[in-house]
C-alpha cells in the first residue's frame, strides 16, 4: 500500500524459466492491467497503472570494499545489493560513509596513519554480508504467507479456492488458518531485527584498541538477529542512554554527546580529581586533534537520573569509554590506573594507527 486506500503497489514474479525472447517478449501494458484485475478479484473496480518499473533481486556482497594499494574504497550499493526486506539498505550506505569519511579526514590531515583505511573493509564487509544475508530471508520468510493465502497457486481458481478456505469452518480451513498465523511470526525477524541493526562488532580491526581487555567479548544472544547485545566493549557501537541536567531540562542521550568529527571520551564520578579529562585535554593536543571530554553521573558535567549509563556502561565509577568519532567504542578502562595519560595516549595512538 503507497496511500491508503486507492493506491497500490503490486509486485509480480516471473516464473523461474520465463524468458521474454522466448515467451514473446515484454508483458504488454493489458497484460500487466490483467494481472491486477486478476489480484484483486473484481473486474467491476475501477484501477489504472500509474507506473511499471522492472527490478532484479540481487544477493551480492563485495569480498573486500577497499583496493589492494588502499587508495580505492567502495561503499553503499556498490558493494552489497539486497532487496528492501528489513529496511536495511540506506541505513548501510550511510553507515559505510560515516565510517570511512572521519578516517579519509584524519589521514588528510596527518593526524592518523594511512594504515587506518584499512580497517574500513575489515569493520563493514562484515556488516554488508550480515545485511543482504538477512534481507533475502527476510525475502524467503514470505513465501509461506504467501502459500497460506493462496497467491502461489497456479491458477485465478485455485487462488481463490484456497483464500475461501481461511475463512471455512472446517479441519482444512483450520489448519490454512494456523499455517496463516505460523506465517507471520516468521516474518518477525524482518519487522524487529534490532539485533541484526545493532550488533555490529568490529573485531580484529586495527583501529581498535584491545589491549586493555582482560576477556574475550562476550557471545551474542542467542538469538543475535531479534536481540541486541547492549556493550561498552571495543568495537561495538556505543549504547544510548537517557540523561539530563542537574535542574531537569531537556533529555539528551549519550549519542548526543559524541560524533561530530571528535573523539569523545566519557568518564563518571568516581573520577573526581579529573585525571581522565586532563589526560584528554593533553593527548588532544599532543596529537593534534580534539578529545572532549564529557562526566555521566552524580554531581558530573550530565546527570545519569535513571542510571540508565550506569547499567550499561560496564566499567566501573573511575573508569573511562573512548568513542571514535563514528560513535563505535575505541577503547576502554574498567577502572582507574596508575598512568591514565600514558594509558589514554597508547590507546589513541594505537586507533589512529601512528605506530603502524
């Protein structure tokens, strides 16, 4: 449906071995206006076309989004072609963007290492896979739909023999009723796949600090397509979290306080003499980019009103969370160390790849 309830879209597959230089060429407009009549089921209702566009169901995802020399990078539709099922394809594009955009900028400006392009491939190739992966699915769900109503039947007879029988009071018209519903909770991973939109992780990446990690990341749900894995761990996109100012005014989520082209780092009221925060102000500088720094917390820079960081943040009140400018967690203390500085410059370091 585009408008409800006069305008529509109908969606027609051929049949596997239909080939127009063999079956006499391109459907004619009547023919198509045949197929529509013969959807709806009543001649007597007005329709007309307003458009007729053909397009091919693609399951193609690039092996590597970068060249071998590192000055190529391909992103978007490129790289990964899917069909729209899930809803996924601009949302990838513009992510494959975000990611390489702030790296293209870093190594312009000099205050990254070139090395740093390579890790783009590494971190969405991955996603693009994940993505088409699910989508043509998402596609295949469908098909016990439309079993359940009839539309795979040869024949205009058959079809509405077998959609009368949803609604016939009998074992047979049960049973269609059953396979209807069962249909449609399998759709249910195309319509809340918040895992397979969230859990992006980008593992083995060179612009991601591990080193601090005494554990291996945790597994995904078990169910990662329906179920977000909610972590501050390296290489997975920061949670959001509702906060607020200490005289309550508007909300503001920790998304908000990231991104923008800066690293970000996000430290909590156990750091109360502000070592984190100097600690960035002079890595920033020291490295010729900005670091701000941001306290979640009680009595800190944002107030955590429903401690709603708190249950996700996973370090401790004195540790700290670097973000990257795409909002991907680059790096993390769980508590306070000796050398926060030395510690904060090793890691950025590391990111931004300068001592590759």
């Amino acid at each position: 449906m585009v408008k409800p309830w006069n305008e529509w879209m109908f969606i027609i597959f051929p049949e596997a071995d239909w080939d127009p230089a063999i079956h006499g060429g391109e459907p004619t407009h009547d023919e198509y206006m045949q197929r529509v009549r013969d959807f709806i089921g009543d001649d007597k209702i007005p329709a007309k076309i307003v458009n007729i566009s053909k397009w091919a169901v693609n399951e193609v995802v690039a092996e590597r989004y970068s060249s071998d020399t590192g000055n190529i990078h391909c992103l978007g539709d490129a790289v990964h072609r899917h069909p729209p099922f899930n809803g996924l394809g601009s949302n990838t594009c513009i992510q494959d963007a975000y990611n390489l955009a702030w790296k293209v900028a870093y190594t312009l400006r000099g205050t990254a290492n070139p090395r740093i392009l390579t890790s783009y491939s590494i971190e969405r190739q991955p996603v693009g896979l994940g993505v088409i992966t699910r989508a043509n699915q998402g596609f295949r769900d469908h098909l016990a739909v439309w079993q359940a109503l009839g539309i795979t039947e040869p024949d205009l007879e058959s079809a509405t023999k077998a959609f009368e029988e949803l609604s016939a009071i009998t074992p047979a018209g049960a049973k269609r009723r059953r396979a209807f519903r069962k249909a449609i909770e399998g759709t249910e991973k195309e319509f809340h796949a918040v895992g397979q939109e969230m859990n992006q992780k980008y593992d083995g990446s060179p612009a991601v600090c591990f080193k601090d990690e005494k554990d291996p990341r945790p597994p995904l749900p078990e169910d990662a397509v329906l179920n977000y894995q909610i972590s501050t761990y390296p290489g997975s996109r920061l949670p959001h979290a509702w906060l607020n100012a200490r005289v309550p005014g508007k909300q503001i989520s920790t998304q908000d306080l990231v991104g923008k082209g800066r690293f970000t780092l996000l430290t909590g009221p156990g750091d109360g003499e502000g070592r984190w925060k100097a600690a960035a102000e002079k890595v920033g500088k020291e490295l010729g980019i900005e670091v701000k720094s941001v306290s979640i917390g009680w009595r800190c820079d944002w107030e955590d009103v429903y401690f709603d960081w708190e249950r996700k943040r996973e370090v401790e009140e004195d540790g700290c969370v670097l973000i990257r400018p795409d909002r991907f967690v680059a790096w993390r203390s769980i508590g306070m160390v000796e050398e926060p500085e030395e510690r904060l410059r090793r890691a950025m370091r590391g990111v931004l790849c300068l001592d590759a």
